[in-house]
C-alpha cells in the first residue's frame, strides 16, 4: 500500500488488510494515509522508505560511542569526511546523463517497454497497450494513467515507448535530482578538517561557562549496545545452514548422519 500509484490498486490492497483484521485497517486509517502513503502525498516521494542509511551509521559508530564526547564527534566529523570523499570522486567520474541507479532504472523501463504498443489518438493523447491492459498517455499534460510517470519523474515504461515513438531522449524528460551533475552538486562541499587544539580561537565567554554532569544517574549494569528490535523482527527464524548431502538443517556435509555409508 505504501507503493501503490493507484487508487485502485491501493483499495485492492488495504481490503486484503481488512479481511485479515480490521483493527490494522483502522490504525492506518488514524495514523494518516498521507504520512506513509505515496498516493496520498501532498509531495512527491523517492523510493526510500527505511531508516537503512541510520542503521549503517550506528553500526559504523559503535566503537566510537565508547569515547569521550569531544573524540566520539571528531569520529564523526572523520567518517563523513571519507564518505563525502568517496561519493565525490565516484560522481564525478559518471559520465552518463543520469546516476547510476537511475541509469538502470531507465534501462529496465527501455527493456519492459518493448513488449507494448502505441496507438495515437490525437496528437498529443495516446493510448498504450500492455499486455491487453491499456493506459492513457497525454504528452501535452504530461499525465499518465498508471501515475508513475508523474510520482518518480522518471519515464515508466509506457512514457519510454511513447517517447520512443515520437523519437525522444527518455533522459530529457526525467527529473534534475537524478542526473549526475545534481549529484556531484550534492558532494561539492567538503568537510574541513579541524585544527589542533592548542590552535583553536575560542571566545571567552564560551571559556568561561561551567558545564555540570547531567542530573539524571547511569543505571546499573553494562550500557546497552545493541538496538531495541521491532516486535515484527522478534519471532523472525535466522535462516540455518542446511546439508549438501540430505538437505536437512543444523549440520553439515561433514557431520551427516543420512549420508549413505559404503560398505
């Protein structure tokens, strides 16, 4: 449902929802369509609908978190550094018109897009056949029926055939965020290094102020350093090796039981 361009596929969905249990349905509903789904965003939304890029951060700062506050930023400040470094120098060797995972994206919806068919209307209004089902392209409006078109700015694979036919380039028609100049736009400023301490031009009243520990005590035991997992990742199985032999899990080759034994 969060995925959905459609209406109709977004009532398809959350009826699928509601016969598996209505309160579900209702917790959606009172938390806002428009705060989790695409269809109803007042904006436009990107693919990325998960907190990943803050999970890989932690994950690359749990060494760090155990020193002081002073060194633990100064770690921080590091590791953008390196990232912001290294997502430059690959940027700026890009020489396609779109970045990279938006080239493949494009270059898939050329590859979907050769099993349909236009057929004209009027100038700018054509009618896309995809597989017997059908979908409305108006160029003039630069509207199109399966919605995607105009959620991701991106050419779907019914604007690729249109536009093939009408013989234009898929890349002038997709969105400024995703071509590579806007990326290396995006990495342009660095971050500075810092100076040594001893060289550092403090202000005096910022030297002057006392910053007392936090009122609130450390609880007992050892500081958690691992996440607090969803209920949903709670009764997840870890997938389990299997054998190569029996196909059964929790062994191996090696120590195999079922194999057959020779005589």
């Amino acid at each position: 449902m969060a995925k959905a361009y459609t209406r109709d596929e977004f009532d398809s969905l959350i009826k699928k929802v509601e016969k598996v249990d209505i309160g579900v349905k209702e917790y959606l509903e009172l938390a806002g369509y428009e705060k989790w789904a695409r269809l109803y965003a007042p904006v436009n939304r990107g693919w990325t609908m998960t907190s990943n890029i803050a999970e890989s951060i932690n994950a690359a700062l749990v060494l760090a978190r155990e020193l002081p506050i002073y060194d633990f930023l100064e770690e921080v400040r590091k590791m953008f550094g390196r990232w912001n470094c290294s997502n430059r120098k690959e940027t700026s060797h890009t020489y396609t018109t779109l970045g990279k995972k938006y080239q493949e994206m494009l270059t898939l919806n050329e590859a979907m897009s050769t099993r349909m068919t236009v057929v004209p209307s009027i100038e700018h209004l054509h009618m896309v056949n995809d597989e017997g089902r059908h979908y409305t392209v108006c160029f003039l409006e630069k509207k199109y029926s399966c919605r995607r078109f105009q959620v991701d700015e991106l050419p779907c694979p019914h604007a690729w055939i249109f536009l093939k036919s009408k013989f234009l380039m898929p890349e002038d028609y997709c969105s400024e965020y995703y071509k590579s100049k806007t990326v290396v736009m995006t990495y342009e400023v660095p971050v500075y290094p810092l100076p040594d301490r001893s060289e550092w031009n403090i202000p005096a009243h910022i030297l002057e102020e006392v910053v007392l520990p936090p009122k609130w005590k450390r609880p007992p035991g050892r500081p958690k350093k691992k996440r607090d997992k969803p209920f949903s990742e709670l009764f997840q199985k870890k997938n389990q090796h299997s054998c190569s032999i029996c196909g059964h899990g929790g062994h191996n080759k090696r120590t195999c039981r079922n194999a057959p034994r020779r005589n």
